[in-house]
C-alpha cells in the first residue's frame, strides 16, 4: 500500500535513477534523433539505439518509487531540454572566431536540435506522463503482479503517443513524408521490442530497488494530474 502521508522515506537510489533517466534522455536528442540510418535495409533513427532506455527507466521509477515521485523525474528531464535547446541556439548563434573553420559543420549537427528538442520535449511529456499513468493504473488493476504486462503496455501506449507526437513535428517537411511514416512505425516497433528483450532486466532492477529500498507503492489515491505539487508523499 501507499506509504502513509506523515511518513518520508529516505531512498537511496531515486536520485540516482532520476540522474541515469535525464542523461539518456537528454543523450538521445543531442546525438540520436536526427540520424536516418538503414542497416540491413530497416529505415530507422538512431536515437532507438539508447531512448527507449528512458522509457525502461521510467517503468522502473513508477513500479519502484510511484506516480508522484516518477512526475517530478518527467519534470526534470523536461527541464533538461529545454535548457539543451537554449543552451545549443545559443552556441551555435555565437559568431564563429575567424580562425575557426567548423561552423558549418557544428551547424549541421546542432542547427536543428531546437526544432528536434520542441518535439522531444511535447512528445516526450505526452508520452512518458501516459507511460506513468497506464503503468501505475495496471499496477493496481493487477495487484502487484505479472509486471511484464504493465512494462510492456505501458510501453505500447507511451511509445504510441510519443512517436505520433515526434516524429511529424520534428521531420515533417525535412524528410520525404514517406519516411517520417516509416521511421515512425518502425521506430514504435523497434521501441516496445527493446522493452519485451529488457524485461528480464527490468525485472532484476525493479527487485533489487525494491528490497533495497523496502517499498511496495500502489496509487490508489493519488492525483494523476501532470501539474500537482510533486511532493514525496
């Protein structure tokens, strides 16, 4: 059951998972989303190397620390890039010194993150605030059991509302339309896969959390809203 409200846990690995989570989200906008590659004649973005990560370690934050707990991480990998997209207009609208001669290039890695990062940052608090909502729910409706199908679910919901939010807004325009349909279905694809062959992982990390950590947390009473107090209850 829920914690009671008086009561405020110290845990020992929450910062650190938060801290695991912002950096592969945060890694995935800088250096995956905006490479098309095709190997073995699959068309697909990079950034499915390393982003579904985000989304395990999101599964794991929900089932492990609760709803409201996993909220405040959304918010701080939201702050995250934002702050990358201000931080890379700025860099890169800095006039290049006159011996410099990778402007063009820093450009063409760097110049479109803003756009890829307004993306990211809808598609991502859409996405993963649903992935939060349908595994806490799952969680209950299960009672605890069978964490393969709330990882799994969650993830097709998630993912499904990430990728259909991502990549029309970032590459419409930028890509063939064919392309930015077919990297968004395979991508989809491709992202619940990496959560199907994750879950023996998730299951170990999702143990050893919660022996470490002593809690079994169910939302029965929580406020699901996105925009609730985050606090530690």
């Amino acid at each position: 059951m829920d914690n009671p409200p008086h009561t405020q846990p110290h845990f020992r690995y929450y910062d650190l998972v938060m801290a695991a989570f912002v950096v592969v989200l945060v890694l995935s906008n800088v250096i995956g989303a905006a490479k098309l590659a095709t190997v073995a004649g699959v068309t697909f973005g990079a950034g499915i190397l390393f982003f579904p990560l985000s989304y395990v370690m999101g599964d794991v934050l929900t089932e492990v620390y609760g709803y409201a707990r996993a909220r405040r991480v959304i918010w701080a990998g939201f702050a995250a890039l934002l702050f990358m997209a201000l931080m890379s207009w700025v860099v890169v609208s800095l006039p290049p010194a006159a011996s410099w001669t990778g402007q063009e290039a820093y450009e063409s890695v760097f110049g479109q993150v803003p756009r890829i990062v307004l993306a990211s940052v809808m598609a991502f608090w859409a996405g993963e605030f649903v992935n939060s909502y349908v595994m806490a729910k799952m969680k209950v409706w299960t009672q605890g059991r069978m964490l393969w199908t709330r990882t799994i679910g969650s993830t097709v919901v998630g993912q499904g509302v990430d990728s259909l939010i991502f990549y029309p807004v970032a590459f419409l325009g930028q890509w063939e339309t064919s392309d930015v349909l077919l990297v968004m279905a395979t991508n989809w694809a491709m992202k619940v896969g990496w959560e199907a062959v994750l879950t023996p992982v998730t299951y170990r990390v999702v143990g050893f959390l919660k022996k470490r950590e002593g809690v079994e947390i169910f939302d029965t009473d929580t406020d699901f809203s996105p925009f609730a107090a985050t606090s530690d209850k």
